[in-house]
C-alpha cells in the first residue's frame, strides 16, 4: 500500500464508525432528520408575522346610508371581521374578553360631517401588541379610502381629482411573512444539526473511554476530525435538502437566485456550524456542557440576533455591533437574499466571504485544539 493511501484508509474506516455509531443512535436520526422536518413544519404553520381576519367592534351611532356604506367596506374587506355592537361599553367589554382587536366608532354627526368635508372616524386598537396594533392601523386606513374614494363626488377637472397612489411590494409580492422566515429556518436547522450533534461527539468519546483506545493507532489529528466531521456533514446536507424541499411544495417560496449558490452558501454555513460543534467538543469532555454550550453559542444567537425574526436596524447600537461576530447573520442574509431578491453579488460574496473566513478559522482552530488533547 502506498504512502498515499494509509490516511485515506484510516479517514474511512473511523468515518464508517462514526456513521454506524449515529444509525445506532436513535437521538441523533431525530435531531438530524425528524427534528428538522418538525421545525420546519412548526415554525412554517405557526409562526407568521401577518396579521389577518382582524375582529373589529363595529359602533354605528349615526346610522345613516353614508355608515352603512362604510361599514359595507369593512365587511367586504379581506383583513377584517366585523362584529356590530350597540355601545361603547359592549365594544370594550369584546376587547377586555379578547372577542375583538380593535373598535371602530363612527360618530353620530358622521354623515353631515363628511359632506362637509369633515368627518372624522375613530379606530381604537389593542396595543399589548405593538406591532399587530401598528398593522392593524394601516389596515384600517384601507376600507376607509377605498370607502371614500367611492363615493367622493366626481369632478370634471382632471388636475381637481383624487390622486390614487398604486403599491407593489417589492421581492415580496404576495406580502408574506413565510418568504423570508423559511430561508431564516433553513438556517436554525443547519445549525442545529451541525453545532448541537457535533458538539457531543469528542466528548462522547471521553465519556466512554473510547478515545484512549484511539491513541495508541496512527490515528492523526486531521484524519479524526474530517472522520468526525463528514457523517454529521452528510447529515446536515439531509436536513437542508428536506428544508428546500418544504419550502418548495409546503410553503411555495420562490428561489430566484441560482441554486448553485444557494446549495454554496449553505455547504459554507454548514460547515461554520460543524466548526462550532468540533471546538466546543474538543475543549469540554462533558456532553451535558458541551450541548449547552452549543445551544448559547449557536442556537439562541441564530434565533434572537441573526435577523430571522427579529430587524437588526431596530436594535441598539451595541447589540447590532455584536451581531457581526455571529455566522448566522450572514447566513441568513444570503438566504434571505438568493431566495427573494436573486443573485445580488455584492451581497452574496461579501456575506461568502467572512463565512468562508470563519469556518477556515474554526477547523484551524479545532486542528490546533485537537493535537494538544491528543499529543
């Protein structure tokens, strides 16, 4: 056998261990393949940013042809549930109950104020939830204008005529959440699976004594961690794949950047994340520490600070300072940004770059930290 071929021998053979020791291992087929496919599904379902079929209070106390038409708009509108109260007590009392979210009072001088030019209309919403209070209001000014635009009386004069402002949301066509939280979920699946599964491998093997056995073959450092790091690779790349997969049929989230990039972009993240995993498990013997470890370094980061759910503008300056030094942030915005804008690449090499740099430096590091355990 050639000089060549021993470490490629011995790089499979403790691969094949390695991949044999997660089949045996139930938990590690869960977090890798059924945990993703729950995520995915839970997060896809239940979490939505939207606000939809709003309950509103409908107070009528001028009860003239002019409300009624306005209250008509409101009915016929897609955002909103009206529900037709005779007071202002019995409107509060659906707030206090949580049978409504809002209450729109029209006054009893209504109509001779709006042919007066006038008229004013009250939208009272609940506000222990700021940002469904925020929507709630812009989505109220909808019947509204759509009511008065209307019945506005027609002019003769073009330059006299109401100005009607035309919107389009822009990459987000459809005005759903889902387009940009599903790429922001691939993430939290990825790194997951290759932090939190990796991040108790070494330490496995110091638990149970098997690593000692190691040391006496001519095992290197590098052979054992690309031995350790590929099956948890290859599982990950399971998991992204069933991600892509849901988002495509479950959820109908358009890709139009190149799928080439996104599979680069990812295979990049993933292996940051295995980077992650492998130095925390090689610092700390203990399982128990090392999974809580990478679940405070990977996990709470992604989801809290990478701008999966959260806006990094809206974050105070010392705290956005910190997101830089997280590699989900990058990832999430070249998901973010291959899935719903294309291939920007001013966007997409910046954010490959600094991945690419951390994960070259994360294995570097895990190398080092390795030979010391093991010399």
């Amino acid at each position: 056998m050639q000089a060549w071929q021993a470490p490629w021998r011995r790089i499979g053979a403790l691969t094949r261990k390695e991949t044999r020791q997660i089949l045996r291992d139930p938990s590690s087929i869960a977090i890798g393949i059924v945990f993703p496919l729950m995520l995915i599904l839970l997060f896809g379902y239940g979490l939505s940013l939207d606000v939809t079929r709003v309950t509103v209070a409908m107070l009528d106390n001028d009860h003239s042809s002019d409300s009624a038409a306005l209250i008509g708009a409101f009915r016929l509108s897609p955002d909103f549930t009206v529900t037709a109260v005779q007071s202002l007590d019995a409107a509060t009392a659906l707030i206090l109950d949580r049978k409504a979210d809002g209450i729109v009072q029209i006054p009893a001088d209504f109509s001779r104020r709006w042919h007066s030019g006038e008229a004013q209309i009250q939208v009272v919403v609940n506000g222990t939830d700021a940002n469904q209070a925020r929507i709630m209001q812009a989505y109220a000014a909808g019947p509204i204008a759509e009511w008065s635009a209307a019945t506005s009386p027609s002019t003769t004069s073009l330059a006299a005529g109401p100005a009607i402002v035309v919107n389009r949301m822009w990459f987000n066509e459809a005005n759903d959440s889902h387009f940009f939280l599903v790429p922001g979920l691939i993430v939290l699946v990825m790194t997951i699976i290759g932090a939190f599964l990796t991040a108790m491998v070494i330490a496995r093997e110091w638990e149970r004594g098997t690593l000692e056995a190691l040391f006496v073959t001519p095992m290197r450092p590098a052979e054992f961690l690309v031995s350790k790091l590929l099956p948890y690779f290859a599982l990950g790349m399971i998991g992204f794949v069933l991600c892509i997969l849901a988002g495509q049929f479950l959820f109908h989230i358009p890709l139009r950047g190149s799928l080439f990039l996104l599979f680069l972009a990812s295979t990049v993240y993933l292996l940051v994340a295995l980077g992650i995993g492998l130095l925390v498990s090689t610092l700390v013997k203990s399982q128990f520490l090392a999974s809580q470890l990478a679940m405070m370094l990977t996990f709470l980061p992604a989801m809290m600070l990478s701008g999966f759910i959260y806006d990094l503008r809206s974050m105070p300056a010392f705290i956005r300072g910190i997101t830089y030094a997280l590699p989900a942030r990058y990832a999430v915005t070249l998901l973010q940004t291959l899935y719903l804008a294309g291939d920007v690449r001013s966007v997409i090499w910046l954010n490959l770059s600094v991945l690419a740099a951390m994960a070259a430096l994360l294995l570097a590091a895990t190398r080092l930290a390795t030979r010391k355990q093991l010399s």
